[in-house]
C-alpha cells in the first residue's frame, strides 16, 4: 500500500509538456527583465544627462557603444560640450562623427576644446573634418588653434641648437653677430604636411645672414637693423610650412672680428713666408756656388803645385843634358826672387 501511494504521488508531480514550456518561458521573461533593468541602471543616467542637455544620444546608442568598446562617458561629455559652445551647427559633428574618431585612434575631447576655442575666437574657421584631420596627423590642435589667437616667438638661432648668434659678414669684411625673434601665426589650412618650426628657424637665419652679406658695410646694418628684416620678410619664408610669420625682430647685434683684415694678415704672413722660402733658397743656391768655387780654386791650386813640382825636375834634365848652365840657373833665381818681390808688393 506504501509503495502504490508513493508512485501515485510521483505520476501526480510530473509536469505536463505545457507546463514546461511556461515555466522555461516565464524564466526567460525574468532574465530578460533582469538584463533589461540591469541595462537601464547603467545607462539610465547617462540617457537622462543627454536628454537635458540636448546631446541627442539615445539609450540604444549607449548600448552600441559598449559593444563597439568606446567610452560612452566620453563621447557624451563631448557631445555636451559641443552643443553648450553652439557648435551644432556644423552637420559633421554627430555622435557618430565621435565615435569614429575616437576608433581611429584620436583625442576626441582634445578635438571638441579646440573647436571651442576657435569658436571663441571668432576670428579662426575651423570644421570638425579639418580638426580630426589635424589631430589624426599628429598635431596639437588645440595648441595649433592656440598659436593661430596668441602669437607664437621662437628665438633665431633656436635654444639648445649650440649657438649664441647668427654670424653673417658685411661686404667690407666685418663680421656681425645677430640674435633674432620670430613672431609666428599657426595656417590651420597647412598644418597637415606643412613643415615645422625647425624649418622657419632655418629659413630666416638663411635670409639674416644673406641679408647682412648683401649690405655694403656693417655700419648701415647697425644704423639700420630694420632692413635686414624688411629684406627676410620680402622673400615670403613660410612658404609651404605650417605658421605665417607675423613680424621678425632684431633682439641684439654685435660686431665680431674684422674678417677681412684678418683675411689680408694671413695673406701677408703667407706671402713673407714664401719670399722667405724663396730668400732661403737662393742664399743656399749662393752658398752652394761658393762652395764650388772653392773647390774649383783648390783644384788650380793643386795644379798649380804639381806643375811647380816639375819646374826642379826639369831643371835637373836641363844641366844634365847641358841644356842649362850655372849662369843660366842663377839668372832665372834672379827672376824668380824678383818676382816674388813684386808679388808680396802687389798683396799689400
């Protein structure tokens, strides 16, 4: 009896296949619910933030991004900042817009706060496209729009290159040493591929030390230092760079070394040191031809000798053939001892 009361209790706790459907329907209801209430407790505030503000960005949105991996705080505090500066106006500047930049890689806030500072500027047009084509390259676009309200100076020669000054030599040979500052405007329209302060450093050192190269004399660049800059500026250097130079500003000029004196005394030592050379070497020339000359009168003198050395010997054949005789030898001792007088006469 025990055993047929259990199993009529089983049969009647076994489900019918209706059952089981509603109860998996009823659970899936519940998780869904679950997940949409979690959904809602997430992005509810973000939502309701965007909707008083006026940013346009639905809840659906939100969703999206978390699957798509962007920061939805971000896009929205962007989206916010643009629509309170009034920057709506530009049809590009979507939430969608946002994401795709920051996707891309690039600093979406970086970007909405130099749209508003050019905005408020009011004397700078900047697009959306055109600051995201900026900041995508690399630049510093809120420093760029910066630049383009506040002037930038950068010092000529640059500091840290290694030099004091710009060292450029007059026409009457007079070296002059210059310091100068550039005042410089970002071009928004060629920061993308425009070249870089590095290369208006360059450019107008080239035009001061050319400038100073062309002027006759170095009091007309101390009397007049703005026609060196007058000079530069006429040569148009931000040419196909990413600033507009403003002005160029001599800061300071000294006189260094008179190159061309010194030019002249190193011509003269090295032209003393060749007449020298060439003095030196004629005097060896003479030096060498007394020499010879000597040696040429040693020479006689040696034949001198010898040939004396045969007047006794022929002497000798003379009395010995009987060619000479006793009276014959002393007359010629006669000539020879008066000859000798004379001789010693003359040398005195």
């Amino acid at each position: 009896m025990n055993r047929l009361a259990s199993e009529q209790l089983l049969a009647q706790q076994q489900l019918s296949p209706f059952q089981l459907v509603i109860m998996v329907g009823g659970l899936l209801l519940v998780a869904g619910v679950l997940a949409g209430l979690a959904v809602v407790i997430k992005y509810a505030g973000l939502w309701i933030q965007s909707w008083a503000t006026g940013a346009g960005i639905g809840i659906f949105d939100f969703i999206g991004m978390s699957f798509r991996h962007v920061n939805p705080k971000l896009i929205l505090r962007s989206k916010i900042m643009a629509v309170q500066a009034g920057l709506t106006d530009d049809p590009e500047l979507t939430s969608k817009a946002l994401e795709a930049h920051f996707l891309t890689g690039g600093n979406v806030g970086l970007v909405i706060r130099a749209l508003i500072a050019a905005r408020k500027a009011k004397i700078i047009k900047l697009t959306f496209r055109e600051a995201t084509a900026i900041d995508l390259a690399g630049r510093d676009v809120l420093e760029a729009v910066q630049t383009s309200v506040y002037p930038k100076v950068i010092d000529c020669p640059a500091k840290g290159s290694g030099r004091d000054a710009l060292d450029g030599v007059a026409q009457d040979g007079v070296q002059l040493k210059v310091r100068a500052r550039v005042t410089v405007r970002a071009n928004l329209q060629q920061l993308i591929g425009g070249a870089t302060e590095e290369t208006i450093v360059a450019r107008v050192g080239e035009g001061i030390v050319s400038a100073i190269g062309s002027a006759k004399s170095h009091l007309d660049v101390l009397e007049n230092p703005d026609s060196i800059t007058q000079m530069v500026l006429g040569r148009h250097l931000e040419s196909q760079t990413a600033f507009q130079i403003v002005s160029i500003d001599i800061a300071d000029i000294d006189v260094g070394e008179n190159i061309d004196a010194r030019l002249r005394a190193d011509q003269a030592e090295a032209d003393t040191r060749v007449a020298q050379a060439r003095a030196e070497g004629r005097r060896s020339m003479a030096v060498a031809a007394e020499q010879e000359k000597v040696a040429r009168i040693e020479e006689c003198r040696a034949t001198l000798l010898d040939a004396q050395a045969e007047v006794p010997k022929a002497i000798a054949e003379a009395f010995a053939s009987g060619k000479l005789g006793v009276v014959d030898y002393y007359k010629l001792r006669n000539i020879q001892a008066d000859t000798d007088m004379r001789t010693a006469i003359a040398g005195k």
